[in-house]
C-alpha cells in the first residue's frame, strides 16, 4: 500500500439523506433484521441494507456502520455495537456544531 494511501471520509448522514454522491458514510441505527452477512438497519428517517457484516448482531441492537453507497444499499467496512450511546446527545451537538459553523 502507497504511503500516501487515505481513504475519504466518512460522513454521518442520516438514512434518507445519503446521495449517490457520497464516496463513504457513517450511519446510526437500530438492527431490524440479521441474516446471512446482512443487516436491515432503521434510523428512523429510513432503513437501509447493509451487505458484508462479519458477526451477527440481534434485533434491537443499536449499530454504528461506516461504509461505502451503493445502488440503494450499504457494503460495510465497520460495523461497531453502539448500545449505551446516546443518540439524541450526539445528535444534539452535531446540531449545534453545524449552527456554529454556518453548514447546513
């Protein structure tokens, strides 16, 4: 691998706000179903596949994903258990870091 190898960003998107445009994301949810190397993940603006998870996760389990868009679906690079995060905390502060920054 290259010294000068990085890979983009991840960005937290919310389910419906990821675009074809995204290279990679980082979402919030809830696992609705796991099967397979599969997961349907709801962050209840949306839900989403999320293709090539390496361990099961149980319903209810609440997941962060980063990965890479594509065609409607997820193909996944981390999938970390995220129980006991607050999610309404972090979304509080992303809030206000985007008013104190001017970004929508």
């Amino acid at each position: 691998m290259p010294d000068d190898f990085r890979r983009n960003p991840a960005f937290y998107r919310k389910i419906s706000e990821i675009s074809d445009t995204d290279a990679r994301v980082s979402i919030i949810g809830t696992v609705l179903e796991s099967s397979d190397g599969e997961l349907e993940v709801d962050d209840g603006t949306g839900t989403i596949t999320v293709t090539g998870v390496e361990e099961n996760f149980d319903t209810g389990t609440l997941v962060r994903v980063i990965g890479r868009p594509a065609d409607g679906f997820l193909m996944a690079e981390v999938v970390q258990d995220f129980s006991g995060f607050d999610v309404e905390l972090f979304e509080k502060s992303e809030r206000v870091l985007r008013e104190l920054l001017g970004s929508s």
